[in-house]
C-alpha cells in the first residue's frame, strides 16, 4: 500500500537541528523556522466502459452507501446530454435504488466562469454528501468536467469526482488530465487547479448523439498527439479520418469498429505518457502544449464562433508552417498535415489572424504563463517535436502570410473537388 511520506525539519538563524528520527527533529529554543516536506502519491483511473448505463453495470456505485444506508449520488449533467440521454440515466439510478440529485447545466464556453462553478456548489451544499463515499458524478463534455472539476477540488477543500465524459474532446484530452479551470475576466482557464477525478468512465456511445463538427473538434486534440509523439496514429487519421467522421467512432463496420478503439487508445495512452511524469507541470516544456500557444487567445476573441479544437487547429496549421520554414518539417509533410487537416472538416485559418497585435499579445501572454520563455513546441517530422524559445514577431507575421496563401489554395481545391461531386452526383 502506498503512503505519504513527509519530513519536518527545524531550522535556527544559521543551521539546522539534529533530526532524531524520520519526521522528527531535537526541539531547541533557538528554532525560529520550518521547512515541511511532504509527498503524497496520486493515483486515478482512466476505464473503458462502454453500456456505462446498463442496467448490469455497477461503475457509478462504486464506493456503495455506508451499511444499511441507501447509496447516493450528486451528479451534474450537460442539458443537451439530458435531452439525449436523461431518461435512461435517471432510469439506471432508479433501477438501483440511488438517491440523486440531478444538477442540469447549460454547458459552453460563453458559460464557463465561476458563476456557473457556484450554482453547482450551491445545489451541491443543498444535497450533502459524504465526502468520502458518495463521489460527485459529472456527465459532459470538457467544459463542464472543468466547470465540476473545479468546484469538486473547491468544496470541502477536495471531494472526489468521477468524469463520464461525452464528447470525443472529453473521452480524449479534457476527461483524462489533472487540471480543472474556468474563464475568467476574458482569459481562458485563469482559474483552475490540478484536481484529478479518481475515475473517468469512458462509453462511446455518448459519440452517436453529437453532431458532426464536435467529432471534428475531438478529432483536433487526437491529431496534436500524432503530430508530435504517434506516426502510426497520425497514418491512421490520414487513411480513416473521414471515415471516423461518416460513424462517429461506433464502428458500423468492422473496419471502422477496430480503427475507432485504436485511435481512441492511442490517443488517451499518449496523453497519459505525456502528462504521468509531469502531473503538475513542473517541467514547462510540455509536448501537449502543441496547438495551445496563440488558440487561447484566439478561441476567447472568437468566442462563440470556434470550438476549442477548431482553434487549437488553426494554432497547429501556423506552427506547421513556423516550422516548415525553419525547416523542421519538410513540404510534403507539411502538406500532407494541412490535408487531413481538411480531411477532418478542420479550419485552418481564421481572419482573427490578420491582426498582429492579437498574436503578439497571445505570444507575451504564452511567455507569462511559461515562466518567461516561449517554450514553443513545433512538429520536428511527424510524429516528433522540439522547443524554441527565439520566435520573433516578423518571423511569425511571415508564416502567418503563408498560412494565408496556402488556406486560400485549399479552399479553391475544395471547391473544385465539390463541383466535381455535383457533376458526379455524388452531393
């Protein structure tokens, strides 16, 4: 079993006492400081549990009520999953005899701020909970597992949680991390912890129900781990992107059925390999922080009219070609990037682009959050990536012109493709 461990030791003015065992130190008059050193080891699980809902399976009742005492559940469900899927959950915690208390929340990015965080406290604080046995349920996708994450690592200073994500976005990248945050005073994730649900639940099914472009933005995060750690996934998007697309990862052919489970697999396990060792972003040169340099900036001016991954894409397509230029990633990758870029109906341009001082901005604001360097992750190849710290403001407005040309040119060949279909009559 593992334990904390931890180790006090008493300091005076110039020296420190004689510990006289683990933890313990010789208590002398002259200690006038203390320094506290404590580990403790984080553990939580990421499960495939697909038919999370039914009626056989017991995941959401693990840990049971105290002895004798009914189990009960405080969950928070995104109002577009209720419309979907509120019938047959509240048809499971029937069926088992759950006492609950369903938390309804309009869930988007125009909402995530601490607001909504303390409807969810409040309603939280109305039910009561063991905070021990009856973790908090949150059923969405990344915005409101942020939005809950937060609030859960708020009440009580810490109540467990357990994430059921429904979107690609979720099951993929917001549903298996630590960090928690909410908008706030026009930047995204200004405020936030790293508070790791103990469990996230993951059932692809919740994927049948949602539309199209919100595959796609799930699809954005999933390309970001091909580009700069897994070749083999990025082959995979670009041979059956748009088939992930058409089935909406529930696999309505074989083919599609074994690509959708090792798309999802390799995602989340390359995710996970990146964050384990860095939990708490010690270490500021992150791999997953591809894609997240200028798109926070850019997704919050463009609210609501970019998902998160839209502009997370528009991010990867400039450093594409950042990186193109310096010549890290040659033409035919480069090309061959943009194109299952479009492949996945992905943008990757936006006119917020042709604002330099909007960059610029976004760019000092990166080099805040990352400890006064950029620490700029850029594709080195595919399937590989470097940091650079030297990124000037002429050479980012260059490859932001070149990004234009290029989205320009593909544009025009979408174009002619579709006319060709119409000809066709394949539209």
């Amino acid at each position: 079993m593992s334990v904390s461990s931890s180790e006090l030791v008493g300091l005076t003015g110039d020296s420190a006492q004689a510990l006289s065992g683990p933890g313990l130190y010789a208590y002398s008059e002259r200690i006038d400081s203390w320094t506290v050193r404590a580990t403790k080891p984080v553990s939580y699980e990421v499960r495939v549990a697909d038919g999370l809902f039914d009626l056989t399976r017991t995941d959401l009742l693990e840990p049971a009520g105290a002895p004798g005492q009914r189990t009960r559940r405080f969950v928070v469900l995104d109002a577009n999953v209720d419309l979907l899927h509120g019938s047959r959950i509240r048809a499971y915690f029937d069926y088992h005899d759950v006492e609950y208390h369903l938390c309804v929340v309009p869930a988007n990015e125009t909402v995530k701020d601490f607001d909504t965080t303390a409807r969810v406290v409040r309603e939280l604080d109305a039910f009561g909970i063991d905070r021990r046995r009856e973790p908090v349920i949150v059923i969405g996708g990344g915005v409101l597992m942020d939005i809950v994450g937060l609030a859960s690592s708020l009440y009580r200073r810490g109540t467990p949680f357990i994430r059921v994500p429904t979107t690609l976005i979720g099951l993929v990248d917001a549903g298996v991390g630590a960090k928690t945050g909410v908008n706030f005073n026009g930047h995204k994730n200004r405020l936030g912890t790293y508070f790791p649900a103990d469990l996230t639940l993951l059932d692809r099914s919740f994927l049948s129900t949602i539309d199209r472009r919100h595959i796609g933005n799930g699809l954005a995060e999933i390309l970001k781990i091909a580009l700069i750690k897994d070749v083999r996934l990025f082959r995979l998007l670009e041979e059956h992107g748009p088939l992930l697309l058409d089935e909406k990862f529930q696999g309505e052919c074989e083919q599609g059925e074994d690509v959708a489970r090792e798309v999802v697999r390799r995602a989340i396990h390359g995710m996970l390999e990146e964050l384990q060792p860095n939990l708490w972003e010690t270490t500021l040169e992150r791999c997953v922080d591809y894609g997240h340099t200028f798109s926070p900036t850019v997704e919050m001016r463009a609210l609501p009219e970019l998902l998160h991954g839209e502009a997370v894409c528009i991010d990867m397509a400039l450093t594409t070609v950042i990186a193109h230029r310096r010549g890290l990633v040659d033409t035919v990758d480069r090309d061959r990037v943009l194109a299952v870029m479009r492949s996945l109906e992905l943008p990757v341009w936006d006119e917020l682009l042709n604002q330099p001082e909007l960059l610029t901005a976004a760019l000092l604001d990166t080099v805040r959050h990352r400890d006064g360097l950029q620490r700029l992750p850029l594709p080195h190849g595919i399937g590989e990536a470097v940091f650079v710290n030297d990124l000037t403001e002429r050479e980012l407005l260059d490859a932001v012109a070149e990004l234009g040309d290029l989205a320009q040119g593909l544009a025009q060949g979408l174009a002619q493709d579709l006319a060709q279909d119409r000809e066709g009559g394949r539209v």
